[in-house]
C-alpha cells in the first residue's frame, strides 16, 4: 500500500475496516476519509487478520457479528499481531454481555453500529494519534 501524504487537516491514520457488509464499509471508508484517513477493507476475521499484517493499522474497526470468522473470535489474534492497533468494536445486534467480552479480549471501546458513523470524528482525534 502507498502511504499518502499527511491530510491538510494533520491527520495521519491508518484504519483496517472489518465488516462483512459493503454498504457499511463504504460509509465508514467516506468518513475516514473525508478526516484524511489512510482506509483498508476487511470483509470477516480471516481477512481482517490477514490485513492486518499488511498494514499495520493505528485503528481497527470491527463488526462482531459475520460469516466465516466473527469479531470475537478474532479479536485476541488481531491483537496479537498488532498490539498497538486500538480495535473499536461496532455491533448493531450486540448485548452489553458481548461487548463486556470484547472488552475482556483486548477491544480498547465498544459501540452500537447506528451511532458509530457520528462519532468517527471524535474517535479519530482520541485514538488516531495512539
């Protein structure tokens, strides 16, 4: 992947979206982006650990729940391979159980997928400079 050049904004991060749905990873790419974001895509866990080497990223977004391999179940390799990477955990069907367990597993925040997209902005100034 070509690193681009610093965002005239001064961001500069690197982001690895995971969710098995397009739709919801386009509209998060667009807000990445838009804040100067260097965005990858991930479509389940296998792929997004296989990202993840790759790419080293400052931030992962991860959906809990897909085909193949789950959030869950990825999270502990994910943070294996890139401890530094802050993982935000998005779920539109999660219980307050899951999340607890995310957390358990090394997610460093944890969110309902109908207001993450709002929130971006905020989470890239908090954690992008990690």
């Amino acid at each position: 992947m070509v690193r681009r050049p610093p965002h005239p904004y001064g961001v500069d991060v690197r982001v690895l979206i995971c969710d098995d749905e397009p739709d919801i990873r386009l509209l998060y790419r667009m807000a990445f982006e838009d804040l100067g974001a260097e965005v990858s895509e991930a479509t389940d866990g296998d792929d997004c650990i296989d990202q993840a080497r790759l790419v080293c990223p400052d931030l992962v977004v991860l959906d809990l729940y897909m085909p193949k391999r789950d959030g869950l179940s990825a999270l502990p390799e994910l943070k294996r391979r890139c401890p530094g990477a802050r993982v935000l955990v998005v779920s539109a069907h999660a219980t307050g159980d899951a999340f607890t367990r995310s957390r358990a597993r090394g997610a460093t925040a944890c969110f309902e997928k109908v207001s993450f997209i709002t929130r971006i902005p905020r989470l890239v100034e908090r954690y992008g400079a990690a």
